[in-house]
C-alpha cells in the first residue's frame, strides 16, 4: 500500500523526489549486541546503503580538487550552518581546570546542548513536509560527536556522520547534484569541528590501535582524499610523507588535510607515529591506494564488532536483510 502511495505522490512537473510515504519514521536502536549478531548486519539493507553511499562518493569525487566549481544547494548551506553553531558552542564552552590531561568534562557540557537541541537542528535543514523524519535523523548526528562518557572519538563516530548524510539522501533532502557538496563542503566542515572538538577537550581515541591503526580519529577522509588524487598528474603516495608537498597542495586534497593535522598533532618520525601511513606512501599508485583504503575500511570498521554494536537502525537504515 505504502508503495503505491508513494507512487501516486509523484507528478512529472514536479522536479523534487517523492516523499517516501513508505518509511514509518522510528528512533534508531542498538541491534548488534553479540558477535554472532555480525551476519545480521552485512546482510541488513543498512549495510547495503551505507557501503553504496561511501562508494557513490568515492567514485563522484575522483580526480576532483577541493577547490573545484560545483553547486551549492540551500539544503547544504543549512547544514554548513548547523556545523557553524556547533562550532560556535564550542567557542562558549571552554575547558575546565582539571587534574587529567585527557578528556575535558566540559565536553559534556558541550554534548549535553547538542542533545537537547539535535532535533530542532536537523528540523531546520529539512523541507517542512519530512518534519516527522527529523528525530530520527537526529540520532545519527548525536552519534557523530563522540561519547560524552567516555570522551572519545572514533571512526564509529564519523561513520554515523555519515549515516546521517545518507539518511538526508534517502528522505530526498540531498539529492544526486549535491555529492560534490556533501563531501568537499559539508564533511570537510565537519571534520574541522571534529578536529577542533579534539584539540579542545583532548578527546581519547575510540578503540584506537596506537601506531597500526591508519589514524587515531578518522577513515573516511582518506578513502574520499586518495580518490580526488586518482590520476594526479604529478603527486604520487609517495609525496605525502614530504611536509613541504603537505603543505602546498593540502587546500586541494582532502587526504593531505589529514596528513597536515597529524604533522601538527604528533611530534618524531613520521614512520614511527603513523607506520600504516607510511607504509601506505610506498604504494605505486593512488588507485591501488583507493582500493586496499575500502578493503581496510571494511574489515578494521564495518566488520569489527567494538565498532559496529554501537551503530544505530531505524527505518531509514534498517536491520532487515537486503530484498532479494
């Protein structure tokens, strides 16, 4: 019935999608609670969205510089918006005086705002008639920010950032023309907040593996950052590892925006501090890179149960298995 109706709502004048009458909006919940629960989740149309939204981008932004001339939506400058208040609360939330180095309290503070106001801030990006799909959507920017208990971040986190830009895309708020925009405009801005959340409340690492892991908060910027340097006439992965290349090429390539903050965040050899990096940077071409970056993608986030048992399902991202 649903489908029909959601049929019937369209009309060939009309250039916006139609409303998917047929999702039954619900607050995401936890659905991976024991290792076993694993295969319910690579075989989930979450899983199958999820991974075909990462790849959809990774193929849009190939070959594309950051600076590069695309449209810029009114949905993506209300999310660019939303990042700025998020930003900006930080600025009104100082740290404490504390007696631990690590992990400021004031970040609760700080979450504890985002909490009560998360649903109003994603009501305001959406078209009024996907109102009832805000609560939902909301949950996944909540889970994008780290762990107020534990004061932590990790790739869960910005795997939930991007389960909430895929759910905008499913509800028909963002639409095809604006991938450019939702990585090179809104996912760089958020990585700047999360990056300045970081530095500011000296947030822990989420199930980080110290040296072996490719970096101690984010994945994705790389997968995204090796695909815009496909091809690159003259930077090779080689290239990374030299700080004055970093430095003059990084306003472009999102991967050497990953690489600049970590020369600015760790201090020694760069093998030392980031031996998957560098290993990496041994690899002949950004291609390969890109491909082995989603293989690792894969199997040290999506198929690891520390990081997936907290992952949340609705209808928008459903646990039920992929139609066949």
């Amino acid at each position: 019935m649903a489908e029909s109706e959601q049929q019937a709502g369209a009309s060939p004048e009309d250039d916006r999608p139609p409303i998917p009458i047929s999702f039954n909006f619900m607050l995401p919940k936890k659905e991976i609670c024991m290792v076993p629960d694993m295969g319910k989740w690579k075989r989930s149309q979450a899983y199958a969205d999820y991974m075909g939204f990462i790849l959809t981008l990774n193929e849009g932004v190939k070959g594309k510089k950051l600076t590069c001339e695309y449209p810029v939506s009114e949905t993506v400058e209300k999310l660019l918006s939303l990042l700025g208040t998020l930003d900006r609360w930080i600025d009104e939330t100082p740290p404490v005086d504390q007696p631990s180095r690590f992990g400021n309290k004031a970040y609760r503070t700080w979450y504890a705002k985002l909490d009560q106001e998360a649903d109003a801030l994603v009501s305001r990006v959406l078209p009024s008639e996907l109102s009832a799909a805000a609560p939902e959507i909301a949950v996944y920017l909540k889970e994008s920010v780290g762990n107020s208990t534990r004061i932590d971040y990790g790739t869960g986190h910005e795997a939930a950032f991007a389960a909430f830009l895929c759910c905008l895309c499913k509800v028909g708020a963002l639409r095809v023309e604006d991938q450019l925009a939702i990585i090179f405009k809104v996912f760089d801005r958020y990585l700047v907040v999360m990056r300045k959340l970081q530095k500011t409340y000296r947030m822990e690492p989420a199930g980080s593996q110290g040296v072996w892991g490719l970096d101690d908060f984010q994945f994705l910027p790389f997968i995204w950052g090796s695909s815009q340097l496909i091809d690159h006439p003259t930077l090779e992965p080689r290239h990374f590892v030299d700080e004055k290349m970093v430095n003059e090429y990084h306003q472009d390539y999102m991967f050497l925006e990953c690489i600049k903050f970590i020369n600015e965040m760790k201090t020694g050899p760069f093998a030392e501090h980031s031996n998957q990096l560098w290993n990496i940077s041994a690899v002949p071409s950004w291609s390969k890179v890109n491909q082995g970056l989603i293989r690792m993608y894969k199997a040290e986030c999506l198929e690891k149960f520390p990081v997936i048992q907290h992952f949340k399902f609705g209808s928008l991202l459903s646990i039920q298995p992929v139609k066949p």
